[in-house]
C-alpha cells in the first residue's frame, strides 16, 4: 500500500503512540481531582499499603535488568571485523537511552547494508528496503510493490501475505512506498513464526514470479466494463490505478503532492512515486521488470532486524535462502542535490470545491516552503526539527501567534512543519480555510514573523519544554517499538546517513545544549540562514475550481479514447480472453499448501498474565498496575455519559475537544499548554463507545480522559487534571471559535482519506443503539454538525452547552456503580 505520510511531524517519531491500560471505576466524577489524585500517588508508591507496590516493582526491575543485560551482553561480544554466515561486523555501539545494542555489518558478496537493534523485546521485528527512485510518474515502485505480493518462486501461491494472516502470529504485516524507498516489515513474538515469514518476504521481495496477470490487476489494464460481455464498454481497471485516484481526489494529497514536486523540480521528487493515475497507463509489463531487476538487488538492499532473538540465526537464514544466490553490482539508484535557486518561485494550481469546508467562500490555501539541508547530518537535522516544533507547534508559537489567532484562516496549510522524508529536508508554513483576496496579507506575516524570530528568538521555557517533549519520546517505548525504530532511520539511512547516530538522541540533546551555551543566537542564525536568506522557497497557492472534477474525467476519457483508437481487432479479442483469464483466476480459490504454517508445538501453551491490583480511591474501583514503563506513569479515567441528555450529546466531541485547550481559572490557555509540555507527555479527552459483545443492545458510554508524564511531574500532572475539572474556561468565544475552525476543518480534510470509514459508521447506524451513538460521535452526523457551529456567528448557545456536559461528566448525582473509573500504570523496571 502507499504510505500516507504525516504532513505535520512530530519532533521525534520515537514516541508513536502513547498507550496505556485502560480500567474501570465508578466516578471520576466526584471531587476527584483534589482528593483522589492525591490518594492515587500514596498508593502507587505504597504508603497505604506498607511499601509492598514498591518492594514488588524493585524485584521486577531486578529481574528485567538480568534479561536485559544477557541480550545487549550477548549483542557486545560480537567484534569489527567478526565474519558471521558471510556478513562482517563493522561497528557496535550501546544506546543506553533506548536499552540497545547496536550491530552494523555489510555482506560480503553483496554490498547489502544490515543493522541488528539487539534488546529485550519479545516482538521481534524485520524489515528489508530498497531505494527506489523512479523518473516518471507511471507508479513504478508502488506498482511494484504491489506485485511483488503476488506470489514468488518458492511460494507460487496468489496473495502469499494474505493467506499468512491465518497461518501465523504475527503483530504486523505489510509494505509501504515512500518518495524514494519501498520498505517490508513484519513482526511476530514467535520464534518459528518469524523464521516463516522471513522465509516469505525474503523470496517474495528477491525471487517474484511477477506474471503479466498480476501486473495487470494490480497496475493498471484495458477491460471491459462486464469482463464477460464483449459488447460493454472498454474501461481503464487497476488496483493503484483506483487506489490513485482515490488519492487525488483528496485535496491535501493533491496540494502535498504540488508542493514537493515543484520544490525539488529535478530527479525522482518532481514525479509522483505512487503514480499518476493518467500516467499509470503509460507502465509497461517489461518496464516493471527491468526496475524490479535493477532497485530490487541486495547491492540497493537496507536490512533491519530488532527484539530478542539471536542475529546468528537472521544471517544464516537470510544468507541461504537470498543473498547467496546474487553478486554485487553497482546500484545507480542515489538521488543528487537538488539545484539550488537564485531567487524565490511562485506556483498557483486548482482543486475540486469542498462542499464540507467550514466556510465555502473560505478555500483557499497558501504555503510557503523552504528547501533546507541534508537530512544526513543528524544534528543539523535534529536542530531543524527542534526548531519548527518551537516555531509553529502550540498557542505559544510565533507562527500560531501571528496565523491562527487573528483567524484569517480555518488552521494551518495541511502541510505544515519540518519534513525530514526526503534527502533534503524542507519547511513549510501557511495557511488554509482563507480568502483568496488575504494572500499578500498572509505572505507579509510569514515574512514578518520569520524577521520578528531573528530579532528576538524564542523564551526559554518553550524551548525547555521542547527537550522535556524529546525526553518523554525517548522514554516512551510502544509495543511496536521495533517498527517506530524501523520507520525512523528509513529516510536518513536510505541516503547514506548513520542509523545508529541518528538513535542517538541525547548527544544531540547534549551538542544542542552546549551550541546554545555557546551561542545565545545559535537559533536565529539558524533561522535568519535557512528562512530569511534563503532563496530556495516556493509559495503554493491553491483554490476551488467548479470545472475541476470535469477535466479531470474528460482528461481520463481522452487518456481511454487514445488507447482504444490505437486497437487493433486481435488487440481487442486478446483483451477479452484476457478479461475472461483474470476474472477466472480470481474466481479460483488459492492454493496455499506451499506456504510455512505454525504447529500447536510452536506455539506456548500459557498466555503471560499482567498482574493488575484492584483497589479504591474516594470511593472510586481503580486498577493499579506496575510495568517497566521507563520512568513514565500513565494515567487513564473513564467518565459516564449515562445521564446526560440526548439534547446534548452531539456536543460532547467538541467538549472533548477544548476542555484542555480553554484554560482555567488560574491559567489562561497558553500558560496552560505551557505546562502540559513542561510536565505531561500530552492530555487529552475522547468519547468512547463500549458494546457488551454479549448482549448488542447494551453499552456503556462516556468519555476518556487520558495523560503521560516522567514520574518526577507526577503531582504537577494531577494539578492540572484539578484545574480542568474544577474551573475550566469556557468563555472565551475568539479562542472557541478558533478551536471550531481547526476542528471542522480537520474533519473535512479527513473525509476523503477515511470515507469508507464514515460509510461503514454510517451504514451500520441502525443496527444497535451503539452504533448509533457512534454515528453521533464519530460519523458524518458529527461533520455537519461542526460544519454547522463553524458556520454561526453566535457561539453563546454552544458555549453555554459546554458547563452542561461537564456537570454530567464530573459532578453528576450519585448514580449506582458502572464500569468506570480510573487507571493507573507506573514505572516498575525501565523497558518497554
């Protein structure tokens, strides 16, 4: 599948998804701040029950050091120069912040790169990616991709990958094309397991069958429209063909898409990666194989492997079954710098009208880039995104400041921030939901702002809650921390860059700190070079064009109409049999008996049990449960929206929304997100919707209140839940309206990327009383109902609503118990 990348990046994609174990309880509706917070920290360390949370927590961390000293042990013995199953050891380096130890080595035969992330993680990780840099916009590498999954030497079964799903334990399967790689990676917890699917990516990325039938459902074909009726018309068919034009009917795909291009106009990022759906016609069967033959060789190969189990065994295996089987050759396939411009470009294009926006008259689009440095150089990359977080994350940014407050749009440009995806790294900064007439008026501010940070810089405090931001991420360890891993060096590692460097992060912490020491202005020299003196930077507008989707369709037909005046009469009878091949292929089931399966001995026969502690607190069920979290506590509280009135409810998304956003009596909202980033890893409030799976028409409803801070902030984090429960701010109508413009905005954007989720919510509304609560919180219900606030003048009847919800939610009349209530996971060991 394309990966969609995220347009605005978060500073360290270490910290990927902060999850928690979520528990029961009865009312966090009752006093709680003041009261039960308080008596949740006496008992997490275990005043009110002699110590024994913390005796048990010591011997656990006692014993996770023991296993996890064996595994980074075993991985330091390993020497440079060391030959191991035909790969040679060039360099191991511990990285104790994120419990690693680090292997590269390089096979000999090949060339092909290999990094080992040796660590005590029982979900094991693999992932092999190539570079692949087309020069068209035919979709090449993601064709590719997809065909590759079509079945190969060893395994000649249609669809390998998804026949494995039901023949293996795996926690992630599946393949992705970026600007310029194409990456697999899987993950198991199971021994055997792994060596199975190693053995079926190994073959299907190296030895594809890739048959002229698979290339033609997957890329793209002439069919008729009824494969069997010879009479219906000729059509273009195609899973990426579909699938891209699908994704260029998203406005913010086709406005990021505009906006690399034509920032980087030479080599591979002027061209479209996933294809062009009028150019994907112009593939070739022949033309696919040739690039598979010359990207996907182990001499352009990047090999990642992470978790507990021994390196020995993934060389030997990958030796034997690949890599033994190729010679090196040299893989033409780097990407040079781009050219640098004398002077700054403007570019203007069109898309379809939103009939969703917040505003219809209000859809206009404006972004300035800026071509920045390497992406190699770790630090100055690691300096670059430090520096957009303090620059346009949060109320407290400048460019917040100066483009969303005064409301000349609905939010930021939907590219927004540092993006580190391609060898050169770029900034982008602008803004969406605008008049078109406000252009030169938003020009000026970025212009302005970037002049207002070279004089005066950015306060002290913002820019020690950043390095707190980077600290959380380091701590914070997902269950799918190999991938994050894998995800992470992708970029910087493809071009040449030093993974093991660019996991490093506290030395660029520390060589940050002491370039500031330095030098006081260390950052507006970095902002004055790379913004203000840059001549390297395009402004991108875009506006609604009614005729759009029109030309786009009239553009296809003249695409069809020259492909079809160009048939010859066997060229037609070839695409009927054709047809007819293709839908009996598909028609037939596979035949999967080629594939590796798991046996019950394979398998443990115990499940490992998580140890939770029931207990109390104000009256309120709170499960406690220690794991080694690295430091970090996790908060999660569960409030019941049972008596809440129906009037009400479509409201509660938005209350979600703002409560943590608004302030409190004691701080209004920037001081607030001031010290949600100097003492949380984020706080944040969502609905939720929770089926008895055994009795459909009954469930619980409420909302979930969910936080993350290193253990020395916990009390400063519960004060900040007491404030939000017990004095939050409703009534700034300007900071209201602004946060019903981001919303309605986002959810308009996201319509076209999640449509068939909204269709599936939407279809399934009248099945049970869930569903449609779900349809309420979660579906096009709510789009228009935001669509709708976004449109008044007069928030003073939804602001009114807000203290409504809240009293419901966190003061509510005694009611008898229901499952809600409070979580709490504290640090027991440092690890995952």
């Amino acid at each position: 599948m394309l990966r969609r990348t995220n347009h605005i990046c978060s500073s360290f994609p270490l910290d990927q998804s902060k999850t928690g174990l979520f528990v029961g309880g009865s009312s966090v509706r009752r006093k709680l701040p003041q009261r039960i917070f308080l008596e949740l920290q006496c008992e997490r360390i275990g005043l009110s029950r002699g110590g024994n949370v913390w005796q048990i927590c010591d011997l656990r961390r006692r014993a996770w050091r023991l296993q996890s000293s064996l595994v980074n042990e075993k991985a330091c013995q390993y020497q440079p120069g060391q030959n191991i199953h035909g790969f040679t050891v060039k360099e191991v380096v511990g990285v104790p912040d994120l419990f690693i130890t680090a292997v590269k080595l390089t096979h000999d035969q090949t060339g092909a790169q290999y990094l080992h992330a040796a660590r005590d993680d029982s979900n094991n990780l693999f992932s092999v990616q190539f570079r692949t840099t087309p020069l068209d916009n035919t979709g090449v590498p993601h064709i590719l991709e997809h065909t590759v999954l079509c079945g190969s030497k060893r395994y000649p079964c249609r669809d390998p990958f998804f026949k494995m799903l039901d023949r293996s334990l795996s926690t992630f399967m599946n393949a992705f094309t970026a600007n310029d790689y194409t990456m697999y990676p899987f993950s198991t917890q199971n021994g055997k397991d792994f060596q199975n699917l190693l053995s079926v990516y190994l073959d299907a990325v190296f030895f594809p069958i890739l048959r002229e039938q698979d290339f033609c459902q997957e890329g793209w074909r002439l069919e008729h429209e009824d494969p069997t009726d010879l009479n219906s018309p000729l059509m273009f068919k195609g899973v990426v063909f579909n699938e891209m034009k699908g994704a260029f009917s998203d406005n913010e795909r086709v406005y990021a898409q505009h906006l690399q291009n034509k920032l980087y106009p030479e080599h591979t990022y002027s061209v479209v990666a996933g294809g062009e759906p009028l150019a994907i016609p112009d593939l070739t069967w022949e033309q696919l194989k040739e690039f598979h033959a010359t990207h996907y060789h182990p001499s352009n190969a990047r090999f990642f492997t992470y978790g507990d189990l021994p390196l020995e065994q993934h060389l030997e295996q990958i030796q034997e079954e690949a890599l033994s089987k190729f010679d090196r050759v040299t893989a033409n396939t780097e990407v040079p710098p781009q050219s640098l411009w004398s002077s700054p470009r403007e570019a203007h294009v069109t898309c379809s009208p939103d009939a969703l926006a917040p505003d219809p008259a209000r859809q206009h689009r404006l972004c300035v880039s800026y071509l920045l440095g390497d992406i190699t150089d770790t630090f100055e990359g690691f300096t670059l995104n430090l520096l957009s977080s303090l620059m346009i994350s949060g109320p407290n940014s400048p460019f917040y400041k100066a483009l969303i407050e005064p409301e000349i749009g609905s939010d930021y440009s939907s590219v927004v921030g540092y993006d580190g995806s391609t060898r050169e790294a770029s900034f982008r900064v602008g803004l969406q939901g605008m008049a078109e007439e406000d252009a030169e008026k938003v020009k000026q501010i970025i212009s302005q702002t970037i002049d207002d940070i070279v004089e005066t810089g950015f306060p002290e405090e913002r820019i020690d809650a950043l390095l707190h931001e980077i600290e959380i991420g380091l701590k914070h360890q997902s269950a799918n921390f190999g991938l994050s891993l894998a995800s992470f060096i992708a970029s910087s590692w493809n071009h040449g860059g030093d993974p093991v460097e660019l996991l490093q992060i506290n030395d660029s912490v520390d060589k940050f700190r002491e370039a500031l020491k330095e030098n006081p202005r260390f950052l507006q020299d970095k902002v004055k070079h790379y913004f203000k003196e840059n001549p390297h930077r395009l402004t991108l507008s875009m506006s609604p064009d009614e005729a759009y989707l029109e030309k786009q369709a009239k553009a296809e037909e003249e695409k069809l109409q020259k492909k079809i005046n160009a048939l010859s009469e066997g060229d037609r009878k070839e695409i009927y049999e054709k047809g007819l091949q293709l839908l009996a292929a598909q028609s037939c089931p596979p035949d999967a008996s080629s594939l590796p399966s798991l046996k019950v001995s394979d398998i443990a026969p115990t499940v490992p049990v998580t140890p939770v502690q029931i207990g109390t607190a104000g009256g309120v069920p709170v499960q406690y449960c220690e794991q080694p979290t690295n430091g970090l506590v996790y908060f999660r509280a569960f409030c019941s929206l049972n008596t809440l009135p129906e009037d009400v409810k479509l409201h509660v998304p938005l209350f979600c929304n703002v409560i943590t956003k608004m302030g409190s009596a004691t701080q209004d909202y920037k001081q607030q997100a001031q010290q949600m980033e100097r003492r949380t890893g984020g706080m944040s409030v969502s609905t939720r919707v929770i089926t008895d799976s055994t009795h459909l028409d009954m469930y619980e409803q409420g909302v979930l209140l969910s936080s993350s801070c290193l253990e020395r902030n916990l009390p400063h984090m519960f004060r900040l839940w007491s404030d939000i429960f017990n004095s939050p701010h409703f009534k700034d109508e300007e900071r209201m309206r602004a946060l019903v413009k981001m919303s309605a905005q986002e959810l308009a954007n996201g319509i076209s990327y999640s449509g068939h989720m909204y269709a599936m919510t939407r279809a399934g509304r009248h099945l049970t009383p869930a569903a449609e609560l779900n349809e309420a919180f979660d579906g096009m219900e709510q789009v228009k109902f935001m669509k709708s606030i976004a449109e008044t003048s007069d928030l003073s009847r939804v602001i009114r609503m807000l203290p409504r919800i809240k009293k419901h939610l966190l003061n509510p009349v005694p009611t008898p118990p229901t499952p809600s209530g409070v979580a709490l996971m504290a640090p027991g060991s440092p690890s995952v």
